[in-house]
C-alpha cells in the first residue's frame, strides 16, 4: 500500500494500517529467536576446557611442588602444542570460539616470564 499517495491521510483506515501489528506465526517466531541448542553445549564445553587450561596455567606457573610441575607441564603442552587430531585442541578451541591461538600464546609467555622474573627484592613475582 502506498502511503505517501493518499489523500486522506487522517481517516482511521490509515492509522489501522499503519499501527497494525505484524503478524507472526509462532514457528516463524522460533526459529529466529531461539538457541541452537544443537551447538551451545559443545561451544560451553570448549571454552569451559579453555577457562580450566587457563587456571591451570596461571595457579601452577611458579612449580614450587613436583605435582604441580607436572600440571604446569601437561597444561603448556596443551597450549603449546600443535596436534590437530582431536576436537579438544588449543587450535580447533579457538577456531570454534573466534580467538587468535598465537596472541593468546603471546599472553601466556609473557605471564610465565613475568612471574618468573625476580624484582627488585630478588624474589620471583607472585602469581
């Protein structure tokens, strides 16, 4: 309908058709609005693993004890490594979940160097 063109432009019949609502069927409604659940468990789980490699990483870094050495070891490796095989890769983590695996390597060396570079008291930075 054009509106522009019409004469009467105060008749009822125009503010109708202009304030008449859309109408929607409910499974048009659905499938725009609502989550693919097809997806979103396995998106949680990979940055669930990411988030657990993380704090792994970072409370384990100064390996005071030979357990967490061996945490510390294992989580490094992770991020580290480039195996590609499995779906629970550092690599395939971030491709799924739109982050750079270099720049994220990038954070973690530079945290692993600060935290074990001593200051000016000659003791290593707290993580």
């Amino acid at each position: 309908m054009d509106y522009l063109n019409r004469i009467d432009i105060s008749g009822s019949d125009f503010e109708a058709d202009l304030f008449r609502p859309d109408i929607l069927a409910s499974h048009e409604y659905w499938q725009v609005n609502r989550r693919n659940r097809l997806r979103e468990p396995e998106l949680e789980l990979m940055l669930a693993v990411l988030e657990d490699a993380l704090h792994c990483y970072f409370t384990n870094v100064q390996m005071r004890g030979r357990r967490q050495k061996r945490i510390f070891t294992e989580t490094e490796e992770w991020f580290f490594g480039t195996e590609n095989e499995s779906v629970f890769t550092f690599e395939n983590i971030c491709s799924v979940l739109g982050l750079d695996p270099d720049y994220v390597r990038g954070g973690l060396t530079l945290f692993k160097s600060a935290c074990r570079t001593p200051d000016k008291s000659g003791a290593a930075i707290a993580a």
